[in-house]
C-alpha cells in the first residue's frame, strides 16, 4: 500500500514530497481568508435573483437524500426508498431527487427496492464519518459497497494525515479509492470546519481533484461548523482553476447544516457565479441533505407539505 516500504528507502519518500509541493505550486495557494469573506458578500448580494421556482425545482433535483443515523435498519431504509418511488407517482411533472444516500451496508435494500432509474445509490465509506480506519478496510468498503448496488462513493478524506503534512499518505488513498470505484463517482469529504483556513481548504481541494476525485464535498455532517459559504467559494474556485489549466469538470456538493431554502440558493449563487451555467447539473451540482426536500417541495408546490 504504501509506495515508500517498497523501496525501503527515504529517497522515494522525498520525491513523492516534491511531486505533491510541485501540484500545489501550480495553483494560487495563499488565500487570505478575509479577502474570501469580501468575495462571498459579494455573491450574497445575488442570492435574491436566483429565488424562482425553475431554481427550486432544480435544486430539488440535486439532493443527495440522506439518512446516515445509527437507528436506520433495513425496515427505516425501505421505506426511505419507497417514498422515492411514490414520489413519481405522485408528483410526476417534477424531476426527482438525485440520489439516496445510505450506510454501505444498505446499498442492496435501496438497489433492490429503488424503481426509478433516474436516481443514483450513493453510499459513504472508508471509514465514514472520521476516516480513522484501515486504508484496506476503506478499499473492501467501498468494493462492497458498489458490489452491493452502490453507483456513487462518499468518502472523507484523511484530514489528520492531511493536517499532519503527509499528502503522499492522503492522495494514495484517495487514488486507491478511485482505482477501486471505477467509473463510478468518487465524492471526496473535506471537512472544511476542521481544515479551519482558506489555505487548508485550497490545499485539500487541488489534492483530492489531483488524485482522482469526481466530486469535492464540504463536509460529512458530523462536525461543526458544517458547509460554510465561505469554504463553498474556496472549493469552487479552485474546481474553475482546474479546469481552466485541464478542461476536466469536477462536482461540488454541499453539505451539512443546509437547513433552509435560503441555504441551498446560496449555494446555488456560488456555484453559478463562481464556476457558471455549465454547473448547473446535477452531475456537476449536488446538495447533501434530507432536510431541505420537505422545505423546497412545499415552496413548488405552493403549501407545506412533509412528503419525506
């Protein structure tokens, strides 16, 4: 696993440092984080213009919906799924949610009991939400989870090894993860609240891009503070630096303590001032939450309404 016991010696070690310091050297790393809080008050100013219907009905088309509680059962998940499947029925002029986001072990009940096609199976892995584990147990999660119906892949990202100064340690992860997810979508979970900085933030967003994330996320949820504006700003002005220097297009998800309507059309403004109308996908774009399903379906369709 790791590249530096094959050769038993410090020289590989160090050439892998200086790969990893050249990529980040490519990029504008020093960001003052005051100068980011200018930016996002900037964009906020737009958030107003994007509050229409089209937006919502969008928006609820990018939700990972989420339940990641350690009270799910088989019977909690199967139902979860099946108001999926009810919702087209139900509302069949509007677009479905994007995706259902689960523990690994419940990829099979959402694979088999999912009916709508549109909708993808994404499952947390490799240690979720702390990432402290075995890199080969994070490989066999994640190759079970995707042989058990997963067809996305959330994982967080080794913030320790990260904070640590060890960036071989967390980019051979993250391109094992990859190698193992195939052409399935790899989501790499920055936890942003507690990489605290915009340097730290800038830095873990090239890494994991240049390792093989499709996604780059905020955070898994479980630590606070969760999304910020200011860490979604960051995240995608580095995905635009990318693809400026690659023409490879990566996704930007949201998530944690996205608990209102107004949350997510912030994001929304971000990711279409920031990165543009080419964004504006939910295979480019997703939101990670349950909460804001209920909340943007009552503003479509114009009453309150607790369908999820």
């Amino acid at each position: 696993m790791n590249k530096e016991s094959n050769c038993g010696c410090s020289h590989h070690h160090a050439e892998e440092e200086s790969k990893y310091t050249f990529v980040l050297n490519d990029y504008a790393q020093a960001l003052d984080d005051s100068l980011v809080e200018v930016k996002v008050k900037e964009l906020l100013n737009k958030v107003e213009d994007n509050n229409t219907l089209e937006v919502k009905k969008f928006l609820f088309n990018c939700i990972d919906l989420t339940t990641l509680k350690c009270t799910d059962s088989e019977e909690s998940v199967l139902k979860f799924t099946e108001k999926v499947n009810e919702f087209d029925e139900k509302y069949p002029d509007l677009p479905n949610v994007a995706a259902i986001c689960v523990y690994p072990n419940f990829a099979n009940i959402v694979s088999q009991s999912l009916e709508v096609e549109s909708v993808g199976i994404a499952c947390v892995s490799g240690g979720f939400p702390s990432s402290q584990t075995f890199q080969e147990v994070k490989i066999a999660e994640t190759a079970m989870a995707i042989h058990e119906g997963a067809t996305e892949i959330d994982i967080v990202l080794s913030v320790g090894k990260f904070l640590s100064g060890d960036y071989e340690g967390v980019c051979d992860e993250i391109e094992e993860l990859k190698s193992v997810c195939g052409e399935k979508h790899l989501k790499v979970i920055l936890e942003t609240g507690a990489l605290k900085s915009a340097d730290n933030i800038k830095k873990a967003s090239i890494l994991s891009i240049y390792s093989g994330a499709d996604f780059i996320k905020t955070s898994t949820g479980k630590e606070s503070p969760a999304a910020t504006p200011e860490a979604a700003y960051i995240m995608c002005d580095t995905i635009k630096e990318y693809y400026n220097k690659t023409g490879s297009k990566i996704g930007f998800k949201p998530a944690g303590g996205i608990n209102t309507v107004h949350d997510a059309l912030v994001y929304y403004t971000i990711v279409k001032e920031v990165l543009g109308e080419e964004w504006l996908t939910n295979n480019l774009f997703r939101l990670g939450t349950s909460r804001l399903a209920n909340l943007l379906l009552s503003d479509i369709i114009g009453e309150e309404t607790k369908f999820f």
